[in-house]
C-alpha cells in the first residue's frame, strides 16, 4: 500500500511539475482550432456603425521557429502559423466570408502549464458584404489582426486555448469605398502539439 501511495504521489508530482517550455521547443507543431464572435465597434477608426458581427471559425497550424529569447517573466519563443479563416456575418444581414492570415506569435514560456502569448497578422479576405455596406465597395479585402491570449495545457500535449483580437477588415483603397470595419473578436479552441520537427 505504501509503495502504491508513493508511486500514486510520483505520478501526480511529475504532472504538477509539467511546463509549456518541455513541449514548446523549437520545431514543436501546433494544429488547433477555435470559435469566436467579433462585434464591430466604432471607438476605433471611422466606421460608421457597429451593427456588424460574425462568427469566426479558425483553424490553424504553426511551427515553433527560435529557440527561447530573452529571460525572466517574458521569457518565450516566436512561432509562425498559417490560418484559415470562414465567417458567417449575422448583422446586419446574413453574409459570409473567407481567407487566411500569416500570423506571427509570442508565447511566454515562464508560467508552468500557462501559455500566454500575444500573436498578430494579415492576410486576405473576401466577403459579399460588400457592395451592400457604407463602408465597403469591394468583396476582396486585407484583414489585419492582434491581440494576447493564453493556453493551458490540460495534458503535456493538449492545450485549451482562449484570447482576444482586434480585427481590422478594409479594401486598402483598392475600391469606390474604404473605411473599413474594425472589431473585437473573443475566440476559445483547442490545440495540439507535436514533439519538434526539426
């Protein structure tokens, strides 16, 4: 009994003691998802109303690039992902949309099984919203993103992932129109991540 309570007390030590920074190496894969919601607003930039929202659907796959830089609290690695992109606009009518960012992302390596990172990126986007809002006259669009987030990581693999973006979407005055729409966009997933590749 004894010798079962020690290995019982090994087995739960050594998950308490896991960290990002075991499996969060250089050449480490990440493959996830998420869901969000972005509402428009108008206390950024010159959009001219907020009755915009959407759901995000956010799959995503990255590769860990640099070994860990600098030291202390912000202590981290930088990571590179390529993310695809659906979105399905409730207002302020139904509408879809498309695309995928490079985005580039800092995880801060020093908070045990809390991963926290701040991540930022750009890509393209088509929607039909447009012609048929202000603030759009073209459905090819640039979206630009940013924002912190954080993963915990349920298993030495396994993570919950949750943060938020600002989201910018306009035509870089490819069109008649281009003031743009930007927003905030809160997401929850789930990522997975493989041993380095390289």
């Amino acid at each position: 009994m004894g010798s079962m309570l020690w290995i019982d007390g090994g087995v739960a030590m050594a998950e308490s003691s896991f960290a990002a920074r075991d499996v969060v190496k250089r050449g480490a894969i990440e493959l996830g998802g998420a869901v969000g919601y972005a509402q428009a607003t108008t206390a950024i930039g010159a959009g001219t109303s907020a009755n915009r929202a959407a759901v995000f659907v956010l799959p995503r796959i990255g590769i860990v690039l640099t070994d860990p830089l600098g030291s202390g609290w912000y202590q981290g690695n930088v990571e590179m992902l390529v993310e695809p992109v659906y979105a399905r606009f409730t207002k302020p009518f139904a509408a879809d949309g498309a695309g995928g960012s490079f985005v580039v992302k800092y995880n801060f390596l020093s908070f045990g099984r809390w991963m926290p990172f701040w991540d930022a990126g750009a890509g393209i986007f088509w929607t039909n919203l447009a012609p048929r809002i202000s603030e759009q006259s073209t459905q090819f669009e640039f979206g630009l993103e940013t924002g912190p987030g954080v993963h915990y990581f349920v298993t030495d693999r396994i993570s919950w992932t949750m943060g938020v973006r600002l989201h910018h979407i306009s035509n870089a005055n490819l069109g008649e129109r281009n003031t743009g729409i930007n927003g905030v966009l809160p997401y929850v997933g789930l990522s997975f991540f493989l041993p380095r590749a390289f």
